[in-house]
C-alpha cells in the first residue's frame, strides 16, 4: 500500500462537492485495497449516485436526508482512509488549494517506500544533518562554516554522500538533537534537519 499511496498521492482536485469527494475517496480505498465498512460505504456510494449528469457539468441537488449527512459521511471516509493507511501516511487538504486532496508522507515513509518497491530504479535513506551544514550540501555555499565545520562537513560527505548518493528533499524546520549522522565525525549536540538522500541502485 505504501507504494501505491507514493506512486500517486493526488486523490481530489478542483470541488467541495460531496458527490465527487465520496466517489474520489471510494475510488481511492479500492485502489489501496481498503474495505469499507457497509454502514460508511452505503450511503456514501449514494452521495456518490447523486453527481453530475453524464457529459454535463450541472449537478443535482443531493435528498435532503443525504444533503443532511454529506459532510459527515465524507469526514468519515478520509477517517477510514486515514485509520487504514501505513504509519508516516496522512491524507488531507493542501495548504495551498483547500479542494486538492492529496496524501502527504514524512520523509521516512517516502524512504521505506522507495526501498520496498520491487521495480524502483532508486534506493533512499534518512540522514539527520547539522542545520548550519544545509547550504553547504544543498547549494555548495560553506561561506558561513569554519575551517573546523568543513573538515567535519568533508569526512560526512566522504562517508555517507559518496557513490552516488545526493540529498533529494530535507524537512523545512530542524530539531536540537544530541546524537544524529553526524556525531562520527566530530559534531557535537546542535539543531538537526532530517534529510532524504538517494541515488540509483548500483548494477548488479
């Protein structure tokens, strides 16, 4: 199921619709192969029924019985969908677009499912960095590390970002952290930023 959600996190776009949010999210829990419970699937197959007419863009009006219970059977779907999801695996609105429904995953959850995709050309880790390290790694800027930061900055890069390996996204905010990837090398307690690093699988 993991992969699946990675492979395609968009579930709704462009409506607040019931009708069209019930048939998304039914569609989306056969996809994951996620059974509903009949008391939740009933009615909102029948909020689904209730859509746009074929080839035109007027809906019509949902019963009132429906009308009355839309909302709640459409919070319930994503509950379920949510309850039966992989841990690190959330669907909810965008921020940026209320209507875009998408899953979100946390940067281990897109690791784990990287690693366990059977036909992925890729393989992903999680790497805990020092904050302060970011803009040297991103955008090779170590204008604002020491002559004692790079040498540390070095051997990390030496050991865990060699043979291929590159930071592909990393969290917007860091964490104080006593321990993390780079506490072998020198750096001591500081702010941390968990990244995604990943790189081709090497040929057999």
């Amino acid at each position: 199921m993991l992969s699946l959600i990675a492979a395609q996190t968009i579930v709704s776009s462009g409506t607040l619709g019931p009708d069209r949010l019930c048939r998304a999210l039914i569609s989306e829990a056969d996809r994951l192969g996620i059974t509903l419970d009949r008391d939740l699937w009933q009615p909102a197959a029948a909020i689904a029924a209730h859509g746009c007419k074929p080839g035109s863009s007027f809906c019509l009006d949902l019963p009132p019985r429906l009308n009355e219970i839309s909302r709640e059977i459409v919070s319930e779907l994503f509950d379920a969908l949510n309850w039966a999801a992989p841990s690190g695996c959330s669907l909810g609105s965008s921020e940026g677009d209320g209507a875009l429904f998408l899953w979100t995953l946390t940067l281990e959850a897109q690791a784990e499912a990287i690693n366990t995709d059977p036909i992925s050309k890729w393989e992903a880790k999680i790497l805990e960095v020092p904050e302060h390290w970011l803009s040297a790694i991103i955008n090779g800027d170590s204008s604002g590390l020491s002559d004692e930061d790079e040498e540390e900055l070095n051997a990390f890069e030496q050991e865990e970002l060699s043979d291929g390996w590159n930071i592909a996204s990393y969290e917007e905010e860091g964490s104080f952290s006593h321990c993390h990837d780079a506490s072998p090398y020198g750096v001591l307690a500081c702010n941390v930023v968990e990244t995604l690093a990943m790189r081709m699988k090497p040929q057999a």
